[in-house]
C-alpha cells in the first residue's frame, strides 16, 4: 500500500509536501511541538533525492527541474497556507476588507510558497544520495583528515 502510494507521481510532488508542510506549522506557537521538525525536515531532505533519482529515471514526462519545483511549492503552499491564517482573519473585521479574502487565501501562500520551490532547486545540487553524510562533505572539500581530527577531539 505504502509501495504503491510513493509510485504515484501526484501524491509524492503535490499531495505529500502539501501535508508535511501544514503540519511543520504545528512546531509554532501555540501548539509548541518542535520535536516535529525533527521528523519533518528530514524527511522533506530524503523526499529531495527520492525525487530527484526519480526523475531521472521513472518521472521522465517532465524534466527533472519542474518536478523539484513543484515539490518545493507544494511544500511552501502547505506551510504558509496552514501559517497566515490570521492575515484571512484580520480581513474579516471591516466589509470593505472581505473582498481580499480569497486573494489572501490563495495568492499569498502560492507567492511565499516560490521561495521555498526557489530554495529547493538550488539545494538540490548539493544534495545527492551519496553525500547525505557530513564526512563526504567534508572530503569533497579537501578536509581529508577529518576522521583522525574527529578521534583525537573525542
């Protein structure tokens, strides 16, 4: 089931970021549950390179750019959908105000949303299933000695 749900294309680009996007809003206040970012930033991180490997091979309909930018802007909607519900609210008060209302809902959440898709397409070249570890990082860079530094500071 869970095999067939990460085979499908629309759950994975547009449906799963919109979900783990709403719910990191629950690390604010007044739910205060920080210990969520733990599980979701990472997985938002995995689901990246799942991606990404993905495209290059299964998701080839469209180029490989569109599909990160698309999961990152699900994403960025989700989180400031679920975040600026007090900007809709705030236009509730007078009348000449509820008109904005669905600019408010929609066009706000999708303009910040781009910044989160901008930002994911620029991490995706430095992030790849092969250097996930702060040790090929650090190897990659010329630090090729990490691991005895790492041994006589612990």
């Amino acid at each position: 089931m869970i095999k067939k749900l990460f085979d499908n294309r629309y759950f994975i680009l547009l449906l799963f970021p919109f979900l783990i996007g709403s719910l990191t809003v629950l690390s604010f206040q007044p739910f205060n549950l920080t210990i969520i970012n733990f599980v979701i930033i990472p997985l938002f991180f995995y689901l990246i390179t799942y991606i990404s490997k993905k495209s290059q091979s299964v998701y080839r309909k469209k180029p490989y750019k569109i599909n990160l930018f698309l999961f990152g802007l699900s994403f960025g909607f989700g989180f400031y959908l679920s975040g600026v519900s007090w900007i809709i609210n705030s236009l509730t008060f007078d009348d000449n105000f509820k008109i904005l209302i669905p600019f408010g809902i929609i066009f706000i959440p999708l303009f910040l949303g781009l910044f989160i898709a901008i930002q994911t397409l620029l991490i995706t070249y430095w992030i790849s299933m092969e250097s996930m570890g702060l040790q090929h990082i650090l190897d990659n860079r010329g630090y090729t000695n990490f691991k005895s530094y790492r041994i006589v500071c612990l």
